[in-house]
C-alpha cells in the first residue's frame, strides 16, 4: 500500500488529479487513493496505458537531450510539466550544458509545492503555477521573463497534455499564441494521445476516465499535426513515441502504443 502523504492547501485528495495519476502510472508516489484507483480503472481496460506512460516520459529525455546536444537550445519552457521525478527537463539539459534555463509550468496545487521544493535547484530552473489554458498568468510571471528570452530560439515542450484541454478551451489558439513569440530556430515538442489505432477502446477510456472526473480527448493524426502548424517537423517527423529517435531499435506495435509524439522547428 503507498503510503499518503500530508494534503497542501488547495488540493482535494477525493478528487483525481491528471499529474497526480501520471504519477502514479511512472511509478512516483505523490499520489493519492483516487488518482490511483482511476489509474487501476484504466489499466484494467487497457494494460498497456501504464507502459505508454512510461514510454512516453522516455520521449520526453530524448526529445531533450537531442534540443540541447543537437539543436542547441538553451531554454526551456515546460507546460503541463506535472510532478517531478527522475531525469527531470532540467537534469537532462544541464547535463549537456549547466547553464540551459529551465521554467515548468502546470497548475496543480501539489505539482506546486513538489516543484518549488525539488526543482527549483538554482538560478536557472523556476516553477511558474498557471493553467496552459491562460498563457497571460505564465508569460507575464516575473521568473518566466527572467529566465526566457524569446528573442532567441526556445524550446517550448508540451508533453501528455494537449489531451486534457477540450477544442472548447482553444489548445490551438494558445499554441498559436506561443509560437508567434518565438524566435527563429526555437522548436516545439509534443506527444499526445491519438484515437486512430483502437478507436472504440479509447472511446471506452475517455468515456470512463470522464465519468471518474479525469476527463480527456484522444485525437486523430490529423488534428494533432494542427497543433504544430508554422513548424517544420524534425524527422523522423510525428510518430508514435518509442519511434521517436529511438536509443535501440525495436518493433512498434501501433495497437499498444497510442500515443503520438514530434517535434517541430520554427524556420
């Protein structure tokens, strides 16, 4: 049994919480009963989405590591950057070079005070509490200004998160919004879940995760290829995660793995 730990001002531990079940899916334990009981409900439909968790945090290490060796960003902008855990977007940068700056954005309560007391190391990394869906509260924060000039190339990552902001709430203006601030040569790193491969399970999911208070969207290639509109894919272009530049090659089997990801350079 995970044992629970004290409850922050502002968090409801009878209500499940995305990071906090994203958590628990890669194995963390800043969790709470019902995050992990959704988790359980859905893995118990498809047994694959806790691996697809973990392959996709794996996307997120690579996707990293090659922006900063390859790319040569120095900035990062984390969105939806949910709880810290091992090989964080900070650890991987500053492994290739100690002075890239690094802001996480999410707006969990308990992201909150886990980020400011782990992530917060120095100088150059800052947790900002904002909501994707209001990029005024995050792009006017006194660190973010601090940290990200976007007069030069950032990278902006928006990984596992797409997907719990409805159509309704306008994930696409907010993505446009950012990335007309960005400099030439910044890029944008994306993984999201896709409804193309068993359609009628993840039907069964979202419908199943809205019921227990969790809500999300499966979208189609299509629709996440809008998201990156104004970029230029780097290769191998928008693939399932464990595609993405791979450290050992192995097959992928599309039907257990439905989620997209890419990253796209702005020209």
């Amino acid at each position: 049994m995970t044992a629970e730990r004290s409850v922050p001002a502002g968090v409801d531990p009878n209500r499940p919480s995305s990071a906090r079940i994203y958590d628990y899916a890669i194995g963390g334990k800043d969790n709470y009963a019902v995050d992990r009981q959704v988790a359980e409900t859905v893995f118990a439909l498809a047994p694959e989405m806790r691996s697809m968790a973990r392959q996709n945090r794996e996307f997120l290490g690579r996707a990293v590591r090659f922006l900063a060796e390859e790319a040569g960003i120095r900035q990062f902008l984390d969105i939806g950057s949910g709880l810290p855990t091992q090989r964080n977007v900070h650890e991987v940068a500053h492994e290739v070079d100690p002075r890239c700056r690094v802001v996480y954005v999410d707006h969990d309560p308990i992201v909150a005070r886990y980020g400011d007391a782990l992530l917060a190391t120095s100088g150059d990394v800052a947790f900002v509490q904002a909501d994707l869906r209001a990029p005024d509260d995050y792009l006017g924060h006194p660190d973010l200004q601090r940290l990200i000039d976007f007069s030069e190339p950032v990278a902006v990552l928006m990984v596992a998160v797409l997907h719990f902001v409805p159509d309704e709430d306008g994930p696409a203006e907010v993505v446009t919004r950012l990335r007309d601030l960005m400099a030439p040569g910044s890029h944008l790193a994306i993984s999201h879940v896709t409804s193309e491969f068993r359609p009628q399970e993840i039907g069964n999911l979202v419908a199943v995760s809205g019921r227990a208070g969790a809500p999300w969207v499966a979208r189609d290639r299509a629709e996440i290829m809008r998201f990156f509109d104004g970029f230029e894919l780097v290769d191998p272009g928008l693939v399932t995660a464990p595609e993405w530049h791979p450290h050992v090659a192995r097959p992928v089997e599309p039907e257990k793995m439905w989620v997209y990801a890419g990253l796209g350079r702005l020209a």
